[in-house]
C-alpha cells in the first residue's frame, strides 16, 4: 500500500466496509468507501456500493487549516505537539525561535 493511500477503517464480515484516505496525483484528496453485502444494495440490486467525496487540489490548503484549527484550538502547546507530529510523520517543517 503506498503512503498516499491507506485504509481508515474497516470492518469485515457479511457487511463489509472499508473507508480509505487518497491523496490523488493531481493534489486533490479523497475519502473513500466501499461496501459489500446485503445492508448495501444498490438501485439495480447489487451488493456493493462506492461513495466519495474529493477535494480538489486547490482547496487542501484550506481544508489543513480547518483540520488544524479544529484540532489545535484551545491547545497552549499547539506549536510543539504540531512540531512534534510533522517530525513524526516526516513532514518537512522549519521551527524557529527568536532571538
């Protein structure tokens, strides 16, 4: 599985789901899922079903820094745990201090 691509969550047995995370080629992001089984027929009567939704390239900025104030709002040590995370995940980052 490459690193633009990993599974989110997933549930196996008759009512299957797998949600996955994509970063596509050309920037943009998506979820995704797939299910399989009998609580996800579709209109023609299949047992399988597809959904997603993408964000396109030019709007990831926007969605990190909804994520992030989502996530770091309230946070007195939001610039370490961030500094920490990118270090951890290997996510080029500058951290500077002044003088």
């Amino acid at each position: 599985m490459a690193a633009n691509d990993v599974e989110l969550a997933r549930r196996d047995g008759a009512a299957f789901r797998s949600v996955r995370l994509q970063l596509q080629a050309d920037g943009s992001l998506r979820l995704h899922t797939y299910d399989m089984g009998p609580g996800s027929p579709t209109a023609d009567g299949r047992e399988q079903n597809e959904f997603w939704v993408t964000v396109p390239a030019h709007e990831v900025a926007k969605l990190a820094f909804l994520l992030m104030k989502e996530r770091f709002v309230g946070r007195l040590q939001a610039v370490t745990e961030f500094r920490d995370f990118c270090k951890g995940n290997e996510v080029v980052n500058e951290f500077k201090t002044s003088p």
